[in-house]
C-alpha cells in the first residue's frame, strides 16, 4: 500500500528528535572539563551565529577574557590526543586534538610559537585552510583549528578544535614553549643549586633594581616579545640586568634567553628573541651516559628578585608502539581528568641531569646577568636540530 508523503516526513522528524540529544551528549562528553570554568576563571568561549555579531567583534571579545599569568607552556600528549595549557606552572585549559598520522607523524620534543596567522591556507596540501595557525616549525608543522575526529588525522600538524583555538591563539605570544610527547606530561617544581640564579643574588647592589623589575614584568613580557629588528636586537644586546637602568628612564621591555645544554656536542647555546647571543664548551659527567630531555622555565622572581622560581618538564625516555586497540581506545570518550588526580612528579631525573653538567663561571655570570621570567633551560641527549634556525628559538626533535 502506498503511504501518503505527509507521513513518511513525520517519521523522519520524529527519529531525528529522538537521536539528536544522544548525539549531543556524546559531543559535550568529548569536551574536557565539562564545568562551565574550562578555561581558568572564565566561562567558555563560544561563536555565536548572530548576524549582528562580526568575526572581528567575536575575536575581540576572546582577546579582551583571557590574559596569562606568567610563562604559558602547551603540552601535546600523542597517546592521549590531548593539549594541555598551563599558565605559570598550574592547569588552566585542556582539549582534544588530531595529531600525524602514521605515515605523517608529528614530531616529539621540544618548539615554540615562531608565527602566528589568524587566516592561513596551506602551502603544501592544496591550499587547505588552516585557520588560528600557530607555526612551530618552518618546515610545515603548526597548531591550527580543524576537524577533531578522536584520534590522529593529519598529516602532521596538531588539529585543535575551533573555540579552543580561537581563544589560545588571542593568549599566546611569539616564543610560548610548546613540548609535544607520545604520553602526558606537565610542569613540576624544581630547587637545585646548579640552576642560574638573577645577578642580584650575589648580594650586589642591584638587587633593588632587579625586584623594580620584577614588578614591572607583564604577561606580555612573560611570554615572549615578538621578533626585533636589526636595530632593535642591538639595542636588546646592550640590554643590562633586570631593572639596572636608571629610575629616570623608561625601563626597556624584557626578553626572556633561551639556553639550551647538548650532550651530544658537549655545548651550552645561548639565544634571546630568536636571535643567537653565544656559545661556550661544557663538561659533563660519565658523557656516554643519557642526560635525559628536560625543560626548565623560570616562573617569577622571589625574595626581593634574590631569586627566582622553577619548573621542569622531563621528557619520557622512550614509549611503547602504538597498538590498534590503543587507537580505538582513544576513540572512546575520555573521561574526565584533573590536575588533582595527576600523579605527583619528582623531578629526580632533571636534578641528575643539572648535577652531571659543568659550565664556564664566566658564562654562568653573563646567563645570570640576562636572566628574567619566561627565561628557559633546555637540556638534552640531542643536538640542535636542523629546524633551529633563523626566527627561532632552540628546536629539539626526540623522535
């Protein structure tokens, strides 16, 4: 018998108001953490489709929410499909990502934000957009807004879903660290004695000057400048302690140096505002054994700028192959993790590395000199990758 058209079309409406809240659910469900708070203090950024509201009105809306503390530090879990924010050593923000494919992996270790473009189409694959781009090397890889099917994708960059997107890359400066591994890892707290320390720890009478500067650092100046001129890299080679210039002058915006350790070279590079500063040998300890990959950052000056305060992020040392059952176990939804329920890391492997590891006290003086807030330490088996290069920081692949 031949139904009547009418009644075809309610049957279709009725089962798509029967699916529509489970599929829903299940896409709320994806999205970490489910509190209205996801991101620090503020709720979620969200589009709305008005069409009163502008791109531009939207973009400035996210800009105006969010500001960072201190140092940002983006962590990429491969296993987990997961980026992780952190804003002066605590958890503010996590998301899912799309990550390389096994033909098209994306590499492990550590980069930084050298570029930054809110509207971007790919140079290599057919234009393909890649909007709220993020570059973290010149040779393709970037994190950028996409399609976040629950495990990797791409061919190579790291997929981020469009709201996260959006308000990270408002946050983020030129130079925010980006540490990419195959598990999950995070900043802990870190104390050694090897570590560099502000010149006014020494007791000298620049220890006034550098708490003035310490003060008058922003969240702008945390995070990194953006790339100098000729000129300007002069005027910044010139640049004195903390806080040492006179109070009748404008204080100079801080960069922050980069220092990176190579036990494969045995040498100690020194960079500040992607330009190279200097180089010196170094001795390590039993040099045919690993060091390890670890990330220092310092956070803010302490005690009147006498000190300042650090975080490491140690890199595993090496992970299991990817299994099929991994992968669709990725694909189900996650649950739910916070930092309460992250295990408490000792950073026993870095405070090895920095014990095994002798730099030039000439050195160590002129690091201490040009130390400030968002200032890092790298060290590491490898040696400077070829990605490092003009307009970046130090680039370290581990695998």
């Amino acid at each position: 018998m031949k139904r009547p058209r009418g009644f075809r079309a309610t049957i279709v409406a009725a089962f798509a108001v029967f699916i529509l809240p489970v599929s829903t659910a299940h896409a709320q469900f994806l999205f970490w953490p489910q509190q209205r708070s996801w991101w620090g203090d503020h709720a979620p950024f969200r589009h709305k489709h008005h069409h009163r509201h502008t791109k531009s009105e939207l973009a400035k809306n996210a800009q105006s929410k969010d500001t960072a503390k201190g140092p940002l530090q983006i962590i990429i879990s491969i296993a987990d499909q997961r980026v992780s924010l952190y804003d002066n050593g605590a958890l503010i923000a996590r998301s899912s990502v799309s990550t390389g494919i096994p033909h098209h992996p994306t590499p492990l270790g550590v980069f930084s934000v050298i570029g930054k473009q809110r509207w971007h189409r790919s140079n290599i694959y057919s234009a393909a957009p890649m909007p709220y781009m993020q570059r973290i090397t010149w040779s393709g890889i970037a994190l950028h807004a996409g399609v976040v099917p629950g495990h990797p994708a791409s061919h190579g960059c790291i997929r981020l879903k469009n709201d996260f997107a959006v308000r990270l890359w408002h946050l983020t400066k030129r130079g925010t660290r980006v540490i990419i591994a195959h598990d999950d890892v995070r900043p802990v707290e870190i104390a050694n004695p090897h570590l560099f320390r502000p010149k006014a720890a020494s007791g000298a009478p620049e220890a006034q000057a550098a708490t003035v500067a310490g003060s008058s650092i922003d969240a702008a100046a945390a995070t990194h400048e953006p790339l100098m001129s000729n000129a300007e890299s002069q005027d910044a080679a010139n640049l004195q302690a903390p806080g040492s210039a006179p109070a009748a002058v404008a204080p100079q915006k801080v960069v922050p140096i980069s220092v990176f350790v190579s036990r494969k070279s045995s040498k100690l590079f020194v960079r500040r505002g992607f330009k190279p500063l200097f180089d010196v040998p170094v001795k390590i300890q039993n040099p045919e054994e690993p060091l390890g990959t670890h990330v220092f950052t310092a956070m803010e000056f302490q005690n009147e700028g006498a000190a300042i305060r650090w975080t490491v992020v140690s890199m595993p040392d090496e992970f299991p192959i990817m299994s099929e059952g991994s992968t669709r176990e990725r694909e189900a939804p996650a649950k739910q993790i916070t930092e309460a329920t992250l295990p408490v890391l000792l950073p026993n492997k870095a405070n090895t590395a920095l014990d095994r590891i002798e730099i030039p006290q000439d050195a160590v003086d002129r690091i201490s000199e040009l130390l400030t807030p968002a200032s890092s330490v790298i060290i590491s088996d490898y040696g400077i990758s070829h990605e490092t290069g003009k307009d970046t920081d130090f680039i370290v692949v581990t695998h």
